[in-house]
C-alpha cells in the first residue's frame, strides 16, 4: 500500500512537473518573437503562437484545424517544400508568400522540421515563419547599394588609374626633367671647374706678371729717366729745328708751336696756343696756311705759300698716330725763299734766253724761207738740198725754245689762258689731222673711236689742250714702229671727259716709269732711237691738263705699248691757274 | 700809185728781209729802228699800213699803239704787228689797242705777211 501510496505520490509530482513544463512551453511559444504554428502529419494547423496569430491576421479558432495551402498559396513551391520536408531529417528553410487574413502577402522565410514521438515516428511538423519583407528591402537597398557602390568603386578605379598613369607621367617627365637638369647641372659643375682651374692658372699668371711687373717697374724707372732726358732732347731739337712746326691735337686745336714757326708767323706762342686752326686765320700771316690745309687739315705735301713778299714757306701736313689712333697733325713750315728767288732767277734766265734766242732764229728761218723760195737769187739742188736740211734744223731749234718758254712760263704759274666752254672732239680731230702724213708715211693703222653721243661742252684753254693732245699723238706715232697701231678714243663717264691714246710701239721701261712726266726725261729705249725731243711735251701736257683740274697716266710695257689716258672734268673750276700774266 | 708801208722793227735782217721782199711785192717801204722813231715817222710819211714790233728799244709797240690812239691822225692807221713772242694776253692786249692782225716771227715764213699785208691793203 505504501508502494501504491509512493506511486500515487510520485505521479502526482510527475503530473505537476508535466503540468509545469506544459505552461512553461506554452509561455515561451508566446513570447517567441518568431511565429510558430504546428502542424498535423497531414500539413493541417493544429495550434499557432502569439506572434504567428498577429502574422496571419487570423485568431487561432479561425484558423486552427485548417491546412497550410490556406495561408501559402504559391501550390507549385509548396508542394516542393512539403516533399523535401516529408523525406528531410533536417530543418529546411525556404522563401514564399504567405496569404495572411488581409490578403496582402507578404514575404517570409519558413522553416519546416518534423515533430516525432518516443518511438521516432513522424507526427506532424513544426513551422516557423518569418517575415522577411523588410529584410528582402534592406537586401535589395544592400544590393543596390553594394551596385552603386562597385558602381563607384570602377569609377574610382578608373579615375585612381587616370590620376596613376598621370601621376605615373608626371614622376616620368618629372625624372626626365631632374635627369636633364642633372646633366644640366653636372655640365655647369664641369665648367664652373674648368673655369676655376682658369682662374687658378690666372692668378698664376698674374702673379707671375706681378713679379715681372715689378722687375719691369725697376726698368721703368730707369726708363722714365731715360725718356725724360729723351723728351728734353726731343724738345730740344724742335725748340732749334730749322723749319717751323705747329702740332695740332685731335681737336685740331694747336698743341705747339716752335720759335721758328713764330718768327714766320710774326705771332707769340702765348698768343696762338690751344685755339682752333680755324680761329688762327685772323692772323693775315697764318691766314694762307689755314687756306691751305683747310679746317680738317687734309693732307698736303710740299705745297708753296707765300706768307710775304720775302718768304715762301713750304708747308707739308703729316698726320701723327699711334696704332691707328689719330693723335693729331704736324704742319712743317720749310722755308723756300731763297729757292724760290732761285728759281725765279733761273726761270727768268731761261725766258730772257729764249726769247733772245728767238729772233736770231726768225731771221735763220726767214732768210733760209727766202733762199729757198729763189727770193735771193736761183740756187742749184745740191744747195737746195742743204738749205732745206737746215729749215728743218732750224725748225727744230724753234720748237724746242717754244717748249723751253711754255715750261718757263708753266713753272712761274702762268700759262692758261682764258678758258672758254668748247667741245672736245674738234680739237682732237684737229690734233689727229695734223698728223696724217706722218701717219701715212708710217703706215700706221690709226683710229679714232668717237663718242657715241654728243659729249657735254667743257671749260678749257683750247690752244693748250690742242698742244697736250698733240704731244701725245706725236709721242705714239713717233715711238711706233711703222705697220704699227694708234687707236685714240674720246669717252664720257661719271662727269668727266676722258681721252685715251693706245700703242703698240716701243713702250716705256717698267723701271723709268716713275719720271715718265718729269722735265727733260727721255726713256733710254728711244734714247737709242736716235730719233729727236727734247723731253718736255709729258711735262707739258702733265701740266697743262692738272691746270685744268684733270688727271693723267698711263699704262706701258716695254715692247709692246703705251696707253696714255686723261680725264677733264665737266664742272671743274680752275680760277686759281688763271692769274694775271 | 703805190700803197706806203711803214716797217718798225729794230732788227737788222729782218728789215732787210721784209724791206725786200715788200718790195718785189711793190710796195714803198720806210723804216724805223725804234718805237719813238716809229711814232715821228708815221706822222711824216703818213703810210697806208704800219708793221710793228713789240719788244724794241726806246719805245715798245704796245706804247707805240698807245699813243697812236691818242692821235686822231693816226688811229686810223691799220696795224699789223709782227712779233718774237705770241701769247694770247699779248694779242688780246694788240687788238684792244687796234691792231688788226699780229703773226709771230719763229711761225711764220715772209710770203705769209705779204699775204697779211695784201689782205689789210690790197696789192
């Protein structure tokens, strides 16, 4: 009995633990945040939780007792998760649609496991259900947002790739650029080296020129002592000089004056120095000088002036440099008085001997003409012959006392002659026909080559130009052989005339060529001609064409000939050769 | 009636020369030595032609020129000059005192100052 009671007892307890765990079970299934619904073997409802009630919309009589196709109207997924869970041991958790109460459906995850006895036969399931709608959004918005993301991440990437490779670019121009300006710098570093090593070798240099400087310092010394004696003597000798001097700077202003210069001046050094050349043309004694040299002192050489009527100075112009720098000009006064009261004596001697000698000539040549002409009586040939051989002696006599006065008279500065405005081609063909028999006689080829055009009138002395242009005919006619060839031409260039007379004769000796116009020079080569003059037509002619402000010379090989050439200019003024006779 | 001609001229061949030749020429011929002479004759003999010298004794021809100017009887008179020397000032300076021709001795033969002479009076 006490067993019995003891059993009765112990189920007792057994029923009030069951009974506890029944609530307690039923409390949890209530609390769970989870719907939970349980199901018959045959997928019926047979009991569903708080949570699942508030799920569904439906109260638990409404629903319980009805199947699950009620609530998950998707036949085809549901038939599907039925099978697996039917075979499955395991929970399977699937996604659909649930129909709640409302009919609005609304997404879920359910989990499904079967529910077993003691002996593990299957009795029915157990089925949660969770409402994953709001999770599906924030996946979907996860999705979206992982989309957008990887969206700005490729963008991002492809952006940092840009800036990469631009930066990539960068660091390589920039190396580029640190490489060139290494090379650069490197370059500068060489010759910032090589420059210092000049400079070092410089100071060398210059130290050792510091040395010889002073050596030479110590010889300077001595030399500047030297040099002072020097100047003293310099000073000296231009202090006693016999020709008068005056130094000018390169101003032109007078820099010195020597004592003999102030005696032919008449003028004190104090007086003079240091002004312009220009203003030392107030003094009526230094006036002609200034004339002369003109205000930039061109350059002159031993030019005559006569200062008074008892002092002809000779003034020549040097100018003083030092390696090509003009430092200024001396003027060299040499007194020609005397010589030239010489001269003039000589130059009378010979005019009054020329003259003199004329008359006797005349009266030669008269009563020779007179003789001849059978005036006197009649005569026989061989005396004839004489007479004649006599004229032409005779002759010559007088030409060369006509050439001795028109060199007396050109070197008193007075032989031109009214110059009047003339043209030139006359006069050369009347130079040219005076000469035609010999020209004949000669058999010489002759040309004239005329001016194609008109040449323009000129100013000259039309006597003198006839007897210049007739010295050289003569010239080339006499020293060309016979068959030889004249060729005279007459030409107009630049404003000046110029005449030129081309031969093929004996030609002047390349070492004579320098006195070809001097007076009395007669080359050595028609020396041995044998052939007559005197050596005075060049002098002549030379003379008369610098009178009129032209230029003559000449061109010449010994055996082959001579070309002589002279220019007269269009406008050239020549009053100064016409003084008074 | 035969044209009067009057040579001044202080050398001796020349007056011989010229006097001859003038003339076979037929010419009446008086002479003067001098430029002074030259003057006193002209105004005797009152010739038809004078030829004068220049460089002379005395009197040259440019005073003879000179004073024959001032002379109404005889400015008249032509004048051929006959001369040493023939620069162009001293015949420039001949023709302004009235002389009508003028040759130089040396260039000249004697039929040319016949043929002068003929040219101023006529044979």
């Amino acid at each position: 009995m006490a067993e019995k009671k003891f059993y009765k007892e112990e189920l007792k307890i057994l029923k009030e633990d069951f009974d506890d765990l029944k609530v307690y079970l039923d409390e949890i299934r209530n609390i769970l945040p989870i719907s939970v619904c349980t199901l018959s073997s045959f997928w019926v409802i047979v009991d569903i939780n708080r949570t699942a009630g508030t799920l569904i919309g439906y109260k638990p009589l409404e629903i319980i007792g009805q199947s699950i196709d009620f609530i998950f109207q998707k036949k085809q997924e549901l038939e599907k998760i039925k099978e697996k869970a039917e075979r499955g041991k395991r929970v399977i958790t699937e996604e659909t649609l649930l129909t709640p109460k409302n009919k609005k459906e609304i997404l879920v995850s359910i989990s499904i496991v079967g529910r077993k006895d003691r002996e593990g036969n299957l009795i029915g399931y157990f089925l949660s259900i969770a409402d994953i709608t709001e999770t599906k959004k924030y996946q979907k918005k996860l999705e979206e947002r992982t989309k957008e993301l990887e969206k700005a991440r490729a963008t991002l990437e492809i952006k940092v790739k840009t800036r990469t490779r631009e930066l990539k670019e960068l660091a390589e121009s920039l190396e580029e650029k640190v490489k060139e300006r290494t090379k650069e710098s490197e370059k500068r570093t060489k010759e910032l080296e090589e420059s210092r090593t000049a400079l070092m070798n410089m100071l060398e240099d210059v130290e050792e020129s510091r040395k010889a400087l002073i050596n030479m310092l110590e010889d300077v010394e001595e030399a500047r002592g030297k040099a002072e004696e020097e100047k003293n003597k310099t000073l000296a000798v231009i202090t006693n000089f016999a020709d008068g001097l005056l130094a000018l700077d390169k101003e032109n202003k007078l820099s010195l004056i020597n004592p003999q210069a102030e005696v032919f001046f008449d003028v004190k050094s104090r007086d003079i120095i240091d002004r312009p050349i220009l203003e030392l043309s107030t003094f009526p004694t230094i006036e002609p000088v200034v004339k002369l040299v003109g205000k930039e002192i061109k350059g002159v050489f031993r030019k005559e002036v006569r200062i008074r009527e008892d002092l002809v100075l000779e003034v020549s112009t040097i100018p003083v440099t030092r390696e090509e720098e003009k430092l200024g000009t001396l003027i060299i006064l040499h007194d020609v008085t005397r010589e030239k009261t010489i001269e003039r004596m000589k130059t009378e001697f010979v005019s009054l001997t020329a003259h003199q000698l004329r008359t006797p000539l005349s009266a030669i040549k008269w009563t020779l003409r007179m003789l001849l002409d059978g005036d006197l009586g009649r005569i026989t040939e061989e005396q004839k012959d004489f007479l004649e051989k006599t004229y032409k002696s005779n002759e010559r006599m007088i030409t060369l006392i006509n050439d001795l006065l028109d060199v007396t008279r050109i070197e008193e500065g007075r032989y031109l002659y009214k110059p009047v405005l003339t043209d030139t081609e006359p006069i050369v063909q009347f130079a040219i026909n005076s000469h035609k028999e010999e020209i004949k006689k000669k058999k010489i080829k002759f040309e004239f080559k005329k001016p194609e055009e008109e040449l323009p009138k000129i100013k000259l002395d039309v006597e003198k130009i006839r007897l210049a242009i007739d010295n050289l005919i003569d010239n080339a006619i006499r020293y060309t052989p016979a068959y030889g060839k004249v060729t005279v031409s007459l030409e107009y260039r630049k404003g000046v005339i110029e005449f030129s007379i081309k031969d093929t004769g004996v030609g002047i000796p390349k070492d004579q060529q320098g006195r070809v116009f001097t007076k009395f020079f007669r080359a050595a080569n028609v020396m041995r001609m044998a052939t007559e003059g005197f050596g005075l037509g060049l002098f002549i002619t030379k003379n008369i064409i610098e009178a009129h402000g032209g230029k003559i010379w000449f061109e010449s090989e010994e055996g082959k000939g001579t070309t002589f050439y002279f220019t007269l200019s269009v406008k050239e003024e020549f009053g100064e050769f016409l003084k008074e006779f | 009636m035969a044209k009067k001609i009057l040579l001044v001229e202080d050398e001796e061949i020349m007056i011989n020369l010229l006097q001859k030749k003038l003339i076979r020429e037929g010419y009446e011929i008086s002479v003067a030595r001098n430029g002074e002479e030259g003057l006193k004759a002209m105004r005797e003999v009152k010739p038809d032609l004078i030829l004068l010298d220049i460089i002379m004794p005395k009197m040259g021809g440019f005073e003879v020129m000179e004073e024959m100017g001032k002379d109404k009887n005889l400015k008249d008179i032509p004048v051929i000059v006959i001369s040493n020397s023939g620069q162009p000032v001293e015949i420039d300076k001949a023709q302004k005192l009235g002389a009508k021709d003028w040759l130089i001795k040396t260039e000249f033969d004697p039929q040319e100052v016949i043929d002068k002479v003929v040219k101023q009076i006529g044979k």
